[in-house]
C-alpha cells in the first residue's frame, strides 16, 4: 500500500502512504510560501488548466477553480475522468449539505486509493477556500499524474526528475536539478520537445538570454502538436524570482504522459531489428569462434613453458627484470588473450543462444577447442602462472632481504668500525703516570662513560652477529666476506673488553696512590699555610720601620722581640715536620713511579718557599737586634733633651702668666692716677724686655729638639710654640695698656673729665666686663642700663654702629671711654641732646622724651 505525504501550501496538511514518500521536504506546501500572490497565480492557472484538460474528454471545464468545484459535481468528474471508474451517484440538491456530501465523496474517493488527507475538509472546499482548494487539486495531481511515474527505481517526483535529467543531458546549457529555476529560461522544456521530436524545435536556433521567446516557443510547439494545454505564462516565470514548484511539475508531467507511448513503440521496432541482426552473425561467430580457440590454445601452449622456468638469480636487478618480464606479460601481453576468452566465451555462449532462440542445432566446435577444453588450459596456465608470481614475489622477498641485510651489515659494521677506530690505542695510553689527582679523578669518569658507551655497543656487536648468521642461513652469494669481516669485529671486541678492564684497574691503583699524595698534600697545605703566615709575619715585623719616642717604648719593643727569639724553635720543629710530609710526598712518587708535577693543588706554597723565608726569618733576627740597640741609644739622647727644655719651660711659662695677671691688675686698680699708673706700667715693661734672653736660650734647647725630631714631652706642659705665643702675647698687653693709659690722659686733658669720672667709668666697665678688657653687646647695654639709660632696639642698634664700627661684636674700654667722655662732655640734658643729634629722628625723640 502506497502513501504520499504532501504538505499543501496555506495548510498544515499531509497526504502519507504506507510504504512511499512522494514529496521530499523541499516540495511539501508552505502555508507562508502561498502568501506570495506570484506563486499562487501561477498554481490557479496551472492546476486550472490541467483540470481542464481531463474536463474536456467529458465535454465539460471550470472557469473559476475555487468556486466551480464547491458543489462537488465537477470535482467527481473530474475524478472519474482521470480514474476512470464510476464514484457514487451524486446528491441533486443545492443545498450546503447537498455540496458538502457531494465534496465529501470526492474526498472518499481520493482516500479509498490510499491517501490519507489531512486537515482538508469538505466544509473548507464548499465555502471556497482557495488554500485548501489549491491542495486539494495538488493531491489529485500527485496521486493520478505523478505517483505512478517510474524510472530506474526511483518514482513520483525523484522518477520525474531524473526522466527530465535523462532526456535533457546532451543539450548545451540545459541542467535541470529541480523544478523551478532550471525551467526559467525555457531551455530544458524545448529540449523535452526537441528530444522526443526534433522536427518540431530546431534547438540550435534558441538563445539562453531569450527566456520569454524559448518558453513561448514550447508553449505554443506543446499546445498545437502535443495535445498539453498551455498551464503557465512566460512572463509570471521569468519574472518570479522562483517559479512555482507544484505549476512546473503539473505541466512537465504532460509531457512525460505524452512521450511515455512513442518510446513503447520505438522500443518494439528495435527489438525485431537486432532478431533479425541475430541470425545474420551466427554464421560470423561460428567461424570467429574456430579462429580464436586456436590462436588461443596456442598462446597458452608457448607461455606455459616459460612461466615454469625457476633458475633463481643472486642479483636484485636480475630478479627485478624477471618480475619486470612478467609485468609486462601481465600488462601487454595476457590482458589482450584475457579479453580474447572472454570474448570468445562470450561469442559461444551468445551463438548458442541464438542458434537456440532461432531453433537451430546447437553448435559443435572442433576436437579439443570446447569451450571446457579451453577453460581447463587457461586454468592450468594460471596455476602456473600463479606458481611462477609467488616464486617470483619469494625470490624478490629473499633477494630484497639479503639486499636489505647485507647493506645492513655493511651500515653497522662501518659504524662499528668507525666508533672503535683509536679505542683500542686510547686504552693502551699511559697517561694516568703523569697525572693529577683531578685529572686522574677526570680519566676514571671518562672512562666510566667509555664503559656505559661499550656496554650500549653491545647490543650493536650481537646485531651484527645475528644478521651475518641470517645472512648464511638465507645463502647470500657473498657470505665468506661477510663471516671475515663478522670474525674481525668479534675479536676485536674481545680485546676491547681485555683493554678497558687492564685501564680501570690502573686507574684505580693510580687513584689509590694520588688519594693517598693527595691527602699528604692538603696535609701539608693545612701545615705550611699558618707557618708561611708566621713568617710572613715575622718578617713583617722585623723589618718594620718602627718609631718611637721614649726609652719606655723602646724597652717594650725590646722585650717583644727577645719574646719572638724564645719561639723560634718550636717554629723550626713546625717547619720540619712540614717539609716532613713533602718527603713523604716525594718517596711515594719514587716508589710507585708517579710523575710529580711538582705543584700542590691546596697551596701555591712551595718547600722551597717556606726554607728561604725561614732562611730570611734567622738572617732578619740579628739585623732586628742591631736597630733596637741603636734605637736605645738615641732614644737616651733624647731624653736628656726632653728634661733639659722642661727645665727651662717650667720657669717661663709661670713667670708669663704672672707678668700677664700683674698687669691686668695694674690696668683694672682705680687707685693712683693716670701718670702713677703710666710709671708703673713703664716698669714693667722694661723688665719683661731683660727677660728676653731666657726665652732665647729655651729656643735653642727646642731647636735642638727639632733636629732630633723630639715632639713631645712629658715633663712639661708647655711647648715652644705656647712660650712664644705667651711672650707676644704679654708684649702686647703691655703695649696695648700703656697706650690705653696714654689716651685715657689725652681724653681727660681734652675733655676736661675729672680722675674721679674715670674711674667711675673702669669701675662700671670692669664690673660688665666678662672678657678681660671686653664686653658683649648685652654686657654693654646692661651698663648702660646700670647707668641710667634705657633705650629701645633700634637706637642701641645705632649705638653699637658707633662703639663697635668694625662690627667685631665686642666693645673695648677704649671705646666705652670714647662714648662716655662724649655723653657727659656738658649737661646731662646738653649730653643727652648732642648725642641724640647724631642718631636717626626716631632716637632723638626717645631721647627728647
């Protein structure tokens, strides 16, 4: 039971059959598709069109496809037109009831022959429902039109296609895939024409870019000579941008109905022409027949001989031009016999066929040329030839082997060869004997790794033994050179295993012994480090270019030294032991033969070194003692120096300072007048100048003192240089209080101030005076203040400007007089005022006020 399912456009609604899908999905209806006012056009003119077509055999037609099949009259005689059997009488009545049972008949009808209708009901059709209407026709139209359609195994829609695929191959830019843009340019349906009847079209006349004219063209060519009514409008396909699947497929299936019955016909002619064709070659395949099994048998009967032919070769290109031969055999020479039996079977089984068909005896070839005879010799020349393919694919095999084997062997032994080329002379090297302990260490991993690299070129050796055995068993032409050279590469390998073994145990003598030197060595290096310190640091000491300056120090040097000769002979025992250990050292190495370098590598130290520092230590002691003892000497000399200027200083610094206190209290005593104060100051003076020649008699002691670089001395606290600075200094503060005295009595004849105002005026500055014979800049304003005036910041500020001119932050009694005689010259008022005359305006009327 066949089904179709369709999809109608505007509809939901499928048509299944139980064992057949008629439509793919790209056909089944859309109901969005029938939206466009393009496609269903071109569906009401088409299916219109077809119904009319089958109308007309019952002298009927519809104008209008939605509206004249809402009675359901037509709609039934329509299918029983196309069906060709009686549906159920019809109801009379114009009534909706009376439709709607007519339609439902129709709608049985197109069920009872397998379709099974989906969401398509009759109420729909009678109301006239252009969607469900459309789907309907297209139903009918599948299942009476195109379901039945069949080529090659496929059916419906596929059949269709590939009929219209069929039929339009050969023609030039005909390609049809589908049913709707392959047919726009009009091509592929004058081609349908032109195929089945070509003096109706002359396609070669017909332009691809004159889509309008071709499909006229069939239009009018199917119309007038074809019976198929025109179903579609040139213009509504080239102008939609996709024709209407369903409208092309209705009018492409006319065509195939219309051309189904001429092929019938012309297939029938064909038939009596090849029986007649038959029996004109039965005569020709008879004598061909005789030909070709003799040519044949003899063929076979020459190449057997030579396919049985098994002398091997021992060279691959022999080998290779035998299989090439037989290629070649298989290529040119057997392909064309091959086709000559089955051509000749063929010929045989055909002419008896024939002679059978034609009711003739059947036909009898001569003695051995039966069909049977020449099967049994194609068979036996295949075995043989089989047997000479597998001896020639064995041979190949083993030649290719050997081949493969020997160049093998050849590699390894070369690489082999190549690896332990020198080995066997680095084994047999020496050069452990001279050696150190590192390079020896250095060897043994080198030879460590020669013996990994070894055992890994074991399996190596026991490959090369194992394809030259191969290569025997397999009979390689070349064997004996191959066992030759196999045999040198195994004993070779033995002594390589004898040399390596003879090697690691020298090393390891070798090793043994430099251990055993080398630990001498750090020994030694650990010992003679320190004891080189010691003398360097003995000699270090010796020479060093001491300096002192007293015999105390000197002592002390004395004693250190006679301390470092009491150590010197456990020093020597030390060095002793020391050199000990590099005879050790060197008797080890003459014992055993070891080749000393003759350098430690703990130490760059030397036997040789510590023996000429040790030689330089003893010669460097009594030169050390001959400077000590001259050094006493001079440091002696020194000392009677040292207390003779102390001697002297000790009295001339004191008599100084005395000088300097007796003549402060001389300028600071109010009591006597200025010239009593002048005389005594005069006298003094005069014995500071008789004391002169002391101070000349100390400056040779200290010029002495100098040449022998005495700079120091603790038996005095004064040095030259405070001698002389007290000896001007007192040479001046004379000078400077005899002159202060010699103005004060200028300024008292000048101004006119009394000896009473004086010394008011040494008494109030002595009394601020911190200095000795100086005040501050707040010393002076606080006597000032003690005085009676107090000014502000500004006019002191002004003041100092005139006592202190220099700006040397202090003010002397020479200044201090010089202010007071200028402020009490007149009237307190008059002295104020005349003062305040020389300040800014801002002090005159601090002053004023």
């Amino acid at each position: 039971m066949m089904a179709v399912e369709t999809q109608a456009q505007y509809t939901t609604s499928y048509m299944m059959n139980e064992e057949h899908q008629y439509m793919t999905p790209e056909d089944e209806w859309d109901r969005d598709l029938l939206l466009d006012p393009a496609w269903e056009k071109q569906q009401r003119k088409t299916f219109t069109a077809w119904c009319n077509s089958h109308l007309r055999k019952a002298g009927t037609q519809i104008e209008n496809i939605e509206d004249d099949f809402r009675n359901g009259l037509k709609l039934m005689l329509l299918l029983e037109v196309i069906s060709g059997e009686r549906l159920p009488k019809p109801d009379k009545g114009k009534m909706r009831f009376h439709k709607i049972a007519n339609v439902n008949k129709a709608l049985d009808f197109i069920c009872s022959k397998g379709v099974k209708l989906v969401s398509i009901g009759a109420e729909e059709i009678v109301d006239g429902n252009t969607k469900m209407t459309l789907g309907m026709i297209w139903t009918i139209i599948l299942r009476f039109a195109i379901q039945d359609i069949s080529v090659e195994e496929t059916s419906a829609k596929e059949g269709l296609l590939l009929w219209c695929q069929r039929k339009t191959a050969p023609y030039r830019n005909v390609n049809v895939q589908n049913f709707h843009i392959s047919w726009k340019d009009g091509l592929a349906l004058c081609a349908l024409i032109h195929r089945h009847r070509p003096d109706l079209i002359d396609y070669s006349k017909l332009k691809k870019d004159d889509p309008i004219g071709n499909l006229n063209t069939a239009f009018e060519v199917a119309e007038k000579y074809l019976d198929i009514p025109k179903m579609l409008d040139a213009e509504d396909i080239v102008n939609t941008p996709k024709p209407d699947e369903k409208a092309i497929m209705t009018y492409v299936s006319c065509f195939y109905h219309a051309f189904a019955g001429a092929e019938q016909a012309e297939t029938a002619a064909n038939r009596i022409c090849k029986v007649l064709a038959v029996n004109q070659e039965n005569e020709k395949l008879m004598e061909e027949y005789e030909k070709l099994a003799s040519e044949l048998l003899e063929w076979i009967r020459k190449t057997i001989p030579w396919l049985e032919n098994r002398t091997a070769e021992h060279h691959m290109r022999a080998m290779q031009q035998k299989l090439e031969d037989f290629r070649d055999y298989r290529r040119v020479h057997k392909p064309p016999r091959v086709q000559e039996k089955c051509q000749l079977e063929i010929n045989f089984n055909t002419l008896q066929t024939k002679l059978r068909l034609s009711n003739r005896p059947a036909f009898m070839p001569s003695e051995g040329k039966m069909v049977s005879d020449i099967a049994n010799a194609w068979k036996g020349l295949e075995q043989v030839e089989k047997g000479y393919e597998e001896w020639l694919l064995t041979e190949i095999r083993r030649l290719e082997r050997l081949d493969h084997l020997a160049e093998k062997f050849k590699q390894k032994c070369s690489l082999h060869q190549s690896w332990t080329s020198g080995k066997e002379e680095l084994l047999s090297m020496k050069d452990y004997e001279s050696a150190s302990l590192m390079e020896i260490r250095a060897l043994m991993r080198k030879h460590e790794a020669f013996e990994s690299d070894l055992a890994a070129h074991q399996d190596r050796v026991e490959q090369i033994a194992a394809i030259a055995q191969e290569l025997n068993e397999l009979d390689y032409h070349d064997a004996s050179s191959v066992n030759t050279r196999c045999q040198g590469i195994c004993d070779q390998w033995d002594n390589l295993g004898t040399l390596t073994q003879k090697r690691r145990d020298s090393l390891e003598r070798v090793e043994k012994l430099w251990e055993t030197i080398d630990q001498l060595y750090l020994e030694f290096a650990k010992r003679a480090a320190p004891f080189n310190n010691w003398m360097d640091g003995a000699m270090e000491d010796l020479q060093d270019m001491f300096i002192v300056h007293s015999t105390e120090e000197i002592h002390s040097l004395i004693t250190a030294h006679d301390q470092f000769k009491a150590t010197l002979p456990e020093a020597d025992k030390e060095r002793m032991a020391t050199m000990g250990i590099q005879s050790e050292i060197v008797k080890i190495a003459q014992t055993y033969g070891i080749k000393l370098s003759g350098v430690n590598p703990y130490t760059n130290l030397s036997p040789q070194d510590i023996t000429n520092k040790w030689e330089t230590v003893k010669h460097l002691v009594p030169l050390r003692d001959q400077m000590l003892q001259e050094e006493v000497a001079r440091q002696q000399a020194n000392e009677r120096l040292r207390r003779q200027f102390a001697a002297q200083a000790n009295i001339i610094g004191p008599w100084i300072q005395t000088k300097m206190e007796e003549i402060g209290h001389v300028s600071v005593d109010i009591a006597g007048s200025l010239e009593e104060q002048m005389n005594s100051l005069k006298q003094y003076e005069q014995n500071i100048i008789n004391y002169k020649c002391n101070i000349d008699k100390l400056e040779g002691d200290h010029q002495l003192s100098q040449e022998s670089l005495i700079f120091d001395n603790k038996h005095t606290n004064y040095t030259m240089e405070h001698i002389r600075v007290g000896w001007e200094q007192l040479l001046t503060t004379i000078a400077r209080t005899i002159n202060e005295v010699e103005n004060q009595i200028l300024t008292r004849d000048a101004k006119g101030i009394s000896q009473e105002q004086l010394n008011e005026f040494r008494a109030s500055f002595n009394h601020f005076d911190r200095r000795n014979g100086m005040m501050d800049p707040d010393d002076f304003r606080a006597c000032l203040i003690s005085m009676g005036y107090d000014l502000g910041e500004v006019e002191f500020a002004r003041i100092m400007t005139l006592v202190d001119s220099n700006n040397t932050g202090v003010v002397t009694f020479q200044a201090f007089i010089d202010f007071m005689t200028r402020l009490f010259s007149s009237s307190p008022t008059s002295r104020l005022m005349s003062y305040a005359g020389s300040c800014p305006q801002s002090t005159q009327n601090d002053l004023q006020h």
